[in-house]
C-alpha cells in the first residue's frame, strides 16, 4: 500500500543544513545560536569559544561512538533539539585513519575498495543523521579549494574528491562562512563560480552575522 501526498501539506520536520568555512571563520560559535536543548557531536578541539554557553557534548573518539548516539537519538532515548556534528572533516579523517589500521583495508592491494568503502561510510552517516525526524541537524566542515568540471572553487572539505562532490548534494541548505573585506562574517546561500552553496528555504544571500542574525534565526525562520 502507498500513500498519495500533496506539497501543499509539506511541512518542516528538522531542517539540515551543512556550514562549511575556514578554520576560525566562526562555526563552531554558530553552534551556539539556536534554540532549544543543543547537543555537539565533538571530534575535533575548539569548544572554548562556547565557554559561556550551556551545551551538551559528547566527543567522538571513534566512529562506533557515533552510531550509538545515532540509535540513541533515533529511539528516543536522546531527545534533542538540534544535534551539531562538529566536523565532517575530522570524522572523514576518522573514517579513513580506522580503515587503514583495519587487516584488510590496510593492505596497500586493496587500497581502492579502502576509499571505496570509505565513501560509503561517511554518505551513510550523513544521510542517517539528516533523516533523523523532528531534530535540525547541522554538519559543520573545512573548506578547501577543489576542481570541479575544470573550475577551481571552494567544497566542504573532507577526503576524497568523490565523497566530497556527491556531500553538498545530499542537503537542502548548503551555507558557506566567509568574513568580507571589514571582517564582517557573512552566511553565502547562492553558489558561484567561487564557491559552493544552496538554500532550497530560500534563506537571502549574503547574510550578515550579527546577535539577532545569525544561524539560530535562520533555523527559526525556516521552521
């Protein structure tokens, strides 16, 4: 059996978005801002910058920790607002940095099936956690300057150039951080020939970061 929908029902259930900038852009800070019980996924250091907040944490070590949290979240037993993944760049590490210590993937001869399967890994907890209903979830990441069909531009950074095309096409909301000439961090939504990024909310362009504008009004506002 099969149900028929219409959009004109469709609803916001958790919105996902991916925020990719330079290490200090302000990320991690933006974490912050949103409303409700917060919860960061940890796997790199730089929370200092959240000391006058009141935000649960757990650091991920390994990539067994995430699944856990995952199925805890997912069932219920964690219930959360918004769930942060702080980053995408160091879990992608992560991924790799255990397969290479795995008997097999670690042989040099099965060093294509190692990204193969790597890829794999990280698309895979990328679309559990954005599938989670109800919770926004915000996947931070570096950047890094990438060739894309011959055009040198900014991606979310993470290993492997195949992973790391097919990342911005599984979010809905893809926000690049830059700072602009007066330092000014500045949200980017529309993608140019110098970057990547997409709001399929709509959210403006060019959003400048301020106390009253900043990535928790844009959820709210989305929602």
């Amino acid at each position: 059996m099969f149900e028929i929908k219409s959009t004109k029902n469709a609803s916001v259930d958790g919105v996902k978005i991916l925020l990719f900038g330079s290490s200090g852009v302000g990320k991690t800070t933006q974490l912050g801002t949103m409303e409700g019980k917060t919860l960061i996924l940890s796997a790199e250091s730089g929370l200092l910058v959240l000391k006058d907040k009141d935000v649960d944490v757990i650091d991920i070590t390994d990539i067994s920790t995430i699944g856990q949290v995952y199925k805890a979240l997912k069932n219920g037993e964690l219930k959360y607002d918004n769930v942060a993944i702080d980053s995408l760049s160091e879990i992608g590490d992560m991924i790799v940095s255990e397969l290479e210590a795995d008997e097999y993937y670690g042989n040099p001869s099965n060093t294509f099936k190692l990204w193969g399967e790597y890829s794999k890994t990280l698309v895979k907890i990328c679309k559990l956690f954005r599938d989670l209903k109800g919770i926004n979830v915000i996947f931070t990441a570096l950047k890094e300057s990438a060739e894309e069909n011959g055009i040198v531009k900014y991606m979310p950074q993470v290993p492997a150039k195949k992973a790391q095309s097919k990342l911005a096409s599984l979010f809905d909301e893809v926000y690049y951080l830059t700072t602009d000439s007066d330092g000014e961090r500045i949200i980017h939504t529309n993608e140019t020939s110098m970057y990547v990024a997409k709001s399929r909310a709509g959210i403006q362009d060019g959003v400048k970061i301020t106390n009253e504008v900043n990535l928790g009004s844009i959820l709210k506002s989305i929602k």
